[in-house]
C-alpha cells in the first residue's frame, strides 16, 4: 500500500511539473521571477522529488547503512540551512525576530525527532525495518513541512 501511494505521489509531481510548462511565445509575456525566488522554488522542487524518489526506493533490509547514511547527509544539509535561516532571521524587525526564533525552536525540535528516528535504525531488526523506515520517513516530512513554512514566512518578512 506504501508504494501504491509512493508511485501515485511521483506520477502526481510528474503530472504537475509538466502541466506547469507554457508555450515559448507566453514565456516572453511573463516577467521573469527575481532570481532569488527561482532560487527557493527549485530547491524545494528538488526537495520534494528526492522525498518521492526515496520512498520509492524503499530501503531494504539489507540497505540500511545506505539509507542511514543516505539520510544523515540530508539531515546535515538541513541543520546547515536552518543555521543560515536563523542568522537571516536575526535582520528581522523585533516583533517578526521573536516570532521566527520560536518558530525556529520548533523547526529544531523537528529536526531533533527526526534524528532521533534515524538513530533508531541503528538497532532495528528485519523485522521492524519498514516501521523504523516509515517513522522517520513521516518525522522528517513533518521536519520538512515545518521548514519550508518557516523558510517562507521568513522571505515573506525580510523580503517582502
């Protein structure tokens, strides 16, 4: 049933991605994106796909230190973006600073579930592999969901 979903997910991002394309002559009409903002979208864009393209793959047993590792190297491209996040957030007015500092905390607090998950595989079995795979699976797209609404409610404050 997992994959089920996992391919109706990929085949829906398929369908979206290129439903989004236009005709060259249309192109010219629209005023491109500040490049910034291009920027942020393909990020999560590429995000987005990597999420699918794994829980595609659904490690198996035998793959674990793949996935663990796999999955170690996300969480740390992740912790060094929400450090970058923080230190924008320091240029914000006081108000939206407090607001995106707690906001943060609970991004971090994600983050540390998420972790915590991913340890868990150092010790599971055959047996509880796909539980250990799909908790942190569902930890880190809470992780996820938490930073992407943050990291835009901070473009939204500091450059509107």
């Amino acid at each position: 049933m997992r994959r089920v979903s996992s391919v109706i997910a990929v085949i829906s991002l398929t369908a979206f991605v290129s439903s989004c394309g236009t005709e060259k002559n249309e192109r010219a009409e629209v005023e491109p994106a500040p490049s910034g903002v291009t920027d942020e979208k393909l990020d999560v864009a590429i995000a987005a796909t990597q999420v699918a393209t794994h829980a595609i793959e659904g490690y198996a047993f035998e793959q674990r230190e793949k996935f663990k590792s796999d999955r170690k190297a996300e969480l740390l491209a992740m912790q060094a973006e929400l450090d970058r996040l923080s230190v924008k957030a320091e240029s914000a007015s006081d108000a939206a600073k407090a607001d995106l500092t707690s906001k943060l905390d609970a991004v971090r607090a994600k983050w540390a579930e998420a972790k915590r998950r991913l340890d868990q595989a150092e010790s599971a079995t055959e047996s509880d592999w796909e539980e250990v795979q799909g908790g942190f699976d569902k930890s880190y797209g809470e992780f996820r969901a938490a930073f992407d609404e943050v990291r835009q409610l901070l473009s939204d404050k500091i450059e509107p």
